[in-house]
C-alpha cells in the first residue's frame, strides 16, 4: 500500500493571523512629524481628524475620543440619562454597548435578536419599551448598519409614552436612537446615507483590530443638532469638555500665553484623542475607501466558496454598503462542543479565527444584575452556531482560499 512521505525540507505554510493592523510607512512617517512637532496631546491633528470623520459622516461636526466606549457614555450624559432610567441593548454584541448604560447610573435592558441576523429589531425594542425607556443603542454589527429606519419608526410611535428628564429629552421628544458604529466606520445605510448620519448619536472605534485604527481611540458624531433640539456649536463644545474633565479649554488653548485659566463646568470624564493617535487615524482615513473595497472583495470570495455549503455567511451585500468588518459564518446547527472544536483545529493547522459575540445574559457580570440565557434563546443559538473567519487588508486571496478550504474540511470531519 502506498506510503504518504512527508519531507522535512518542505517549507511550512505561514500562520494567518486573525485580525493584525495594517501600518504602512506613511502612517509611521505620520505618526513621527507628530512625535518631532513639540505637541503630542489633543491640538490640530485631532481637529483635523475630526473634521474629516465628520465629513466622511455627513455630519457637520464630530468629537474624538479615547475609545467608543467614552464615546457612548458621552452621548448618554448629554441626553440626561442616568439613574431610573433604562436603554435598551441587544444581548448579541460586546459589553461596552450596554455597560456605558450602567457607567451613567441608568439600566441596560437586553433584548433577543430573533430575526434573520443577530440584528436588534424594532419588534424587539417596542416589546421592551416602558415609560422608564430613554434611549435605544443599536448595534452595527460586523459592519452592517442596524435596520435604524424601523428602529425610528418604533421609538416615533411610543413618543406619548415618552416621559422626559431634563431639557435634552424635552427638547428631543422621544426615546433617543444611538448608533454602536465600532464596526462601520465608512459603511452606508439602505437609503444610501453614511453611517454617522444614521442614528441620533453615532460613536465609533479605532481599536487596533478595526477597519481604521488609531492603536486605541474612538469618535462621536451626531445627526443635524437642531434636529434633536441641540444648538451645533453648544453640542461640540459639550461633547468636547466631557472628554476634557469638564473643563473649558484643552491643553492646547492654556499653553499659549496668558491664556491659562479654565473653569470646570461638569464632573466628566477624561476621554481626549491624542495627536500621535489622531495622525494615524488621518493617515488610514487617506486609504480608508481602498481598504473597505479590498475587504468586500475578499467577503465575496468567501461567499463564493461557501454558496453551495450548508455554512451561512452573514450577508453585506443586499442592502446598502457595509464597511466589512466581519466574515462571521455560522454552522447549519447550534451546536458550541463542535464549534470549539473547529476552531483549535484551524489553530493547529496555523488559522486563528474568533467569535463574535458571546451574549452578554451569559456573562457572569450581566447575571449577576439578574439576566439569564434563557431571556435570550435566539442570541445564544446564534453564539453557538458562530465562528468568525479572518478579515483583513493583509491577506492574499490565496489566504482566503486556505482558510476556506480548510474550514469546509474541518467541518466534514465533525
């Protein structure tokens, strides 16, 4: 019978990593003027950052921040909200979508994601309404915006169940609509309006493993200001002294002669972007579309390989533009001791791969407040199902041949 040889001198495949930043010699020269100019805290990079995420947004102005996190509970502060109160949050998405809600002393309400995706639905949010509700945060998950025009629609129809605290909420009207955008920097809804214009509030992520990375960071961004009650500049400079301790001026303003005095109008929280972070963000902004339609390109080829399979990958193709993010595809049945299972498998073999997400009811911290896994089937048999596949500017489509190829074999072998 035949023998396989495995020959020593053969080279090994190289490992495929799962989501490393992609840093090229011009966000490193960007990040050295930076270094060199004498002024690395918050200034003019930051602005410049600003300004550019505010356009790229369709919005007219935006606030960098250290991460979306800040970000959320900077636009949950400004809204009022905070103890007494609740703001719903679907249990399928990381902590920091729901735990900004407690950081404010108000209560996170987790919903189910029953439908077609691990989506918030606005089923979902009218089911979990009472006249404690002051705001919904709707999760873009893997870089697909939420159904926000329904989500609207079903805030829109409870406003005469919407009892106000504080002049932001009168002045809004309603339950409050803010966009979790850590995944869709640069994504576009189904009416063919950017992501940052979509919701009331839109915060983002530059974490290492994003679409666009600043190492850490984040941003906020909002639809028209007098929209929602709010004067444009007031908004900014609110926004901006809740990153800054509450204080009037930024470094920047006080370093220059004379000009040292401040005051503290807010107990905030201390949450500014930086300029060595802010110039790598611009610098990744520059290539950003390019980057968006190579990750696209490469969620088609997994799409492809997997058409004919009983492996479902998440759709970013038909409605609007995703920002890829994610290749999260999920096996035809719930089923966590398999699932692990292929996951170290691909590891062994040199392919890291992840889940996305773990519900929030199966944390301990969540528990602990009185959620169960069993309030939240639908997210938890999606977890079970879930294996997130490696998505990034670094790969070759020879990579994601690989890892394809060896999932599917993975999978006949379970």
């Amino acid at each position: 019978m035949p023998q396989t040889i495995v020959l020593e001198w053969m080279p090994k495949l190289k490992p495929i990593a799962f989501s490393p930043p992609d840093i090229r010699e011009e966000d490193i020269d960007a990040v050295a003027d930076v270094l060199r100019s004498g002024w690395i805290t918050t200034g003019p990079r930051t602005r410049e950052f600003e300004i550019e995420l505010a356009q790229l947004s369709g919005t007219s102005d935006c606030v960098a921040m250290a991460s979306a996190t800040a970000a959320m509970a900077a636009a949950l502060r400004v809204l009022g909200v905070g103890p007494g109160d609740e703001v719903i949050v679907p249990a399928y998405t990381y902590t920091a979508s729901a735990s900004v809600v407690h950081h404010v002393g108000a209560r996170a309400v987790l919903v189910d994601t029953p439908g077609p995706t691990p989506h918030l639905t606005a089923e979902q949010v009218v089911g979990a309404i009472t006249s404690r509700t002051k705001a919904v945060i709707a999760v873009d998950l893997a870089g697909i915006p939420a159904p926000y025009r329904p989500i609207f629609e079903a805030v829109e129809a409870r406003r005469s169940d919407f009892r106000p605290a504080g002049e932001a909420q009168e002045a809004l009207g309603r339950i409050a609509v803010v966009a979790d955008a850590a995944h869709s920097v640069g994504a576009i809804g189904p009416d063919g309006q950017p992501v940052g214009s979509l919701a009331d509030f839109t915060c983002y992520s530059f974490h290492a493993v994003k679409n666009l990375a600043t190492a850490e960071g984040g941003a906020i961004t909002w639809r028209r200001a007098e929209d929602m009650g709010f004067e444009s500049d007031d908004l900014y400079r609110t926004v901006r002294r809740d990153s800054l301790h509450g204080q009037t001026k930024d470094a920047l303003s006080k370093s220059k002669g004379g000009s040292w005095d401040y005051d503290i109008l807010d107990l905030a929280q201390k949450a500014n972007m930086t300029d060595v972070q802010a110039a790598l963000g611009v610098s990744q902004l520059g290539r950003l579309s390019d980057m968006l339609h190579r990750r696209r390109d490469m969620l088609r080829r997994y799409a492809e390989m997997f058409a004919s399979t009983d492996l479902r990958l998440m759709d970013h193709f038909s409605e609007g533009v995703s920002s890829a993010h994610l290749a999260m595809a999920f096996l035809p049945e719930p089923n966590q001791e398999r699932r692990d299972g292929i996951i170290l498998r691909l590891a062994d073999r040199g392919v890291a791969t992840n889940v996305h997400y773990k519900p929030l009811t199966l944390m301990t911290a969540y528990r602990n407040l009185g959620w169960s896994p069993v309030s939240t089937p639908h997210a938890v048999a999606a977890f079970e199902r879930e294996i997130t596949l490696p998505l990034h500017t670094l790969l070759t489509d020879e990579d994601i041949d690989r890892v394809g190829l060896m999932l599917l074999e993975e999978m006949s072998r379970s």
